[in-house]
C-alpha cells in the first residue's frame, strides 16, 4: 500500500494490487480456522479473533490513506472503491458484523470545505491518531 499512487487523474476499473493481497491473507486466516475446527476454534472466540483483525486492518488502511503525499479526487475515489472490495472480500471469510464507519467517515472528511473539516476534527479528533 505504501508504494500506492493517489495521486491520479482518473479512477481505475479495478482495485488496487494490495487489496488483493490482503484478500489472499484474509482467506488463509479464514481457511486456518477452518482447519482447526469449531472445537479449538469456537464460533464466539473466532468472531472476536475476526472482529480484532477487522479494526486492525481499518486502522492500518487509514494509516496508509494518511501517508499519501498527494490525493486527487480520483485518488479518494479510489479510495473508496478499494476498500468496498475489500469489505466483499471480507464478507466472505467472516459473517462478523464489518464496522466501516471508521474508513468511510476518514474518507469522506476529504471532500468536506475547510469549515466543515474543521467541525469534523472537533467530532473525530479522539477516534483517529495525529498522524491519521
């Protein structure tokens, strides 16, 4: 993801290389606890486990989002569009309820007018860290 361009002056058809690589290790992850069974894995413990990788992963995506040097409105876009393939990607290996607010309100922060993001950051300034 660091190497990813934002920068862009049209979205792509498709998503971006590290939502497929992050695809290929959620279904690993998924396909571990199948392999170790509901009687080392319960159901309860793995949607915890599941739950734990989802905000990790959020907070990861929005680090990365954050390091972008330059972001177009395509770039944004793009933004967007990756992680929505992302979340189909993730409703495949987990039926735990996917909390998206925290990538989609960072997201759509870029387009809000300066007096707007001002009163966003007053609102979110305690769910994201400085350099998000």
């Amino acid at each position: 993801m660091e190497r990813t361009r934002w920068d862009l002056k049209e979205m792509l058809d498709c998503p971006n290389p590290y939502i497929e690589s992050l695809g290929n290790e959620l279904t690993i992850l998924k396909g571990r606890f199948n392999s170790l069974g509901e009687a080392r894995v319960p159901q309860m413990a793995a949607n915890i486990l599941w739950t734990e990788v989802i905000t990790q992963l959020n907070s990861a995506l929005v680090d990365g989002f954050a390091s972008a040097r330059k972001c177009t409105q395509p770039g944004r876009g793009q933004m967007q569009h990756d992680y929505k393939e992302l979340l189909g990607r993730l409703r495949v290996c987990t039926s735990v309820k996917l909390q998206s607010d925290f990538i989609e309100d960072y997201i759509r922060a870029y387009y809000l007018q300066d007096d707007e993001l001002q009163l966003w950051i007053e609102e979110h300034h305690k769910s994201y860290t400085m350099k998000q």
